[in-house]
C-alpha cells in the first residue's frame, strides 16, 4: 500500500503549495504504516525534485514529455490512474489548487475513489478513513468517512503549513498511457513579474471604495513593500479595472494567506467566503458599518485615500531603520 502525492509545477518550478502537500502526505503515510510516493508530471529538473526530499518525499516518480509540457486535466487524470494502480494507492494528496481540483474528478472516476475536498488535517481514523474538512464555505468543519478502497483528499490551502523532514531523494522515470483528450488549448496567457496570489503570504485587495483603476498604484506599492500579491473584488474586476484573475471570493480565487488587508471592500458574504481562510484579516474602510470588519481581526476605519498613504509611509520608516 501507498500514499501518492501529486506534484504541481509552474514554468519548472515545484509550488510552495505542493511542498505542503508534501509535508501532509508524509504525516498521512506515517500513520497508515504505508510508502509514500511523489508523483510529478511535467517538465521538472531533477534538482527541482530533490526539494522534495526536505518535507519528506523519498521517491518521486516522474513523467515527462510533451503530453504533460501544459496541464491537461484528460491527460493528467488518465497517467495519475495508472501510476495510482501500479503502486497500489490507497490514499492520494492533491493540493486545492485549480489544477489539482480540475484533475481530481476525473482521476476519481477512474479509480473508483472517494474525494475529499478542503481537507484541514491528518486522518483521525483509516478504518474506515475518517478526516476533517471545511464546510458551509469555512464557517464550520465536518468529520467525513470514505466508503472506498482509495480516497483522494484535496487538501485546503495554507491548512496544514511546511514541515520539514529532510530524507534523501530517489528519482525515477514512470510511463504511462495519457491517451487522447477532447480538451484543447487554444493560447497560454502567463502574468510575469507578480506573486501569485495563491502562494503569497500577503495579499493586498482593494475594492469599489477606490473609486477607479487610476488609483491602484497606492495598492500596488503598498503589495512591494510587503512583499505581497495584489487582489480585488468581484464587482471590481466585472468593471473592468482589474484582470479576472486577481479576482478572490466564493465565484473568484480562493485564498488563504498569512495576512489579508482588504482595501475599500464593504465584505460581501461572497467575497468572505473566499478569504476567510486566511490567518489574520484586515480591513479599511469609511464606512464603519461595512460587514467586514465583523469578520476582521484588525480594522481601520477610515479614508483609503488618507489611511493607505500614512500606512505606506510608516512602513518605509520601519524599513529603514
């Protein structure tokens, strides 16, 4: 028996989310007694690969080529199966990232396998396997059972944190069948020079009370200072002043950073539902009666237009000295 872990990469690069992944699929494996395998497809160097072994990871099967050169939910689910079956998986982890939620139907299917979504920690039980996970959009949790032989557990974001485990790497090349697919991709658009909002530690997100996309420098360079990834609402991105995927809520981009500021976003339920994730909130807003600030650890309420400068300002001062 065994516990698989899939292996996301951007551009060659193993994400921070995956080395999370990692860290829970090791804890998973050590108490069901079973082998734990890293599954990675895709273009990856070898050195990429050995990181894995600081979280746990002792044997990664790869596959490469032109089938895996782009993610094809069709293509990947297929070739997961079959690694799957060969090494007799009983549990498989995948990241609640949206490639790892666009493979998981398919490769249930053709495991014949339970899904697990937003799971927040180890299984309490494997017999039959027991584990706890988000519900009603993370206002409450449930303890959930599987009825299968393999489950796939879908692991929440930022839910579980890196824990290192350093063992030694053994890398070796898996073939599999990925098949054809009705699924065709017609352009690649890649943003460059940001941090994704998925894997910040930060995110800054800025709302209506902005008042106009002119006024989003005051956002982004509050975001470098952090070291942060840029957000907006969904009305905000439905205007046109921000790109679709800087949208985070229930409909958008669900994140779970360390710190969330929430910049002149009134805090519909939606938009909290996608971020309420996140470790410590943030709000600043003129209107003290905004819903947000009672899902907020922190609140400012104020003028974005006077508040966020002075915040940028005493942070520069902190900085320097």
């Amino acid at each position: 028996m065994s516990v698989l872990v899939y292996i996301e990469n951007w551009d060659g690069a193993i994400k921070k989310s995956t080395f999370e992944a990692v860290s829970y699929a090791k804890e998973v494996a050590n108490n069901a007694g079973s082998e734990l395998i890293a599954v990675s497809l895709g273009n990856v160097s070898d050195d990429e690969l050995n990181k894995l072994g600081n979280y746990g990871a002792s044997k990664v099967i790869k596959l490469e080529g032109d089938d895996f050169a782009n993610f094809n939910s069709d293509k990947f689910a297929a070739s997961f199966a079959q690694i799957a079956q060969a090494n007799g998986a009983k549990q498989i982890i995948i990241n609640g990232t949206m490639n790892g939620k666009s493979m998981s139907p398919g490769l249930a299917v053709k495991l014949n396998a339970s899904v697990i979504s937003e799971v927040v920690e180890v299984p309490s039980s494997f017999a039959p396997l027991t584990v706890k996970k988000k519900a009603f959009s993370g206002k409450a949790f449930a303890n959930i059972e599987s009825k299968t032989d393999t489950t796939i557990l879908i692991l929440s974001p930022n839910a579980f944190g890196l824990k290192e485990n350093t063992s030694s790497v053994a890398i070796e090349g898996g073939s599999a069948d990925a098949g054809s697919s009705n699924l065709h991709h017609v352009k690649f658009e890649k943003s460059s020079g940001k941090i994704s909002i998925t894997e910040a530690e930060v995110v800054i997100s800025g709302g209506r009370g902005l008042k106009g996309p002119e006024n989003w420098t005051m956002v982004e360079e509050l975001a470098e200072l952090l070291g942060a990834g840029t957000a907006c609402s969904k009305p905000v991105s439905d205007i046109g002043w921000r790109p679709h995927h800087e949208h985070v809520g229930q409909t958008g981009i669900a994140v779970a950073p360390n710190l969330y500021i929430a910049i002149g976003i009134s805090g519909a339920i939606q938009h909290l539902a996608g971020v309420n994730s996140s470790k410590v909130m943030v709000a600043i807003n003129i209107d003290p009666e905004a819903p947000f600030f009672k899902a907020a650890d922190y609140g400012i309420v104020g003028d974005a237009f006077d508040v966020v400068p002075k915040l940028i300002e005493e942070i520069k001062k902190f900085k320097a000295n």
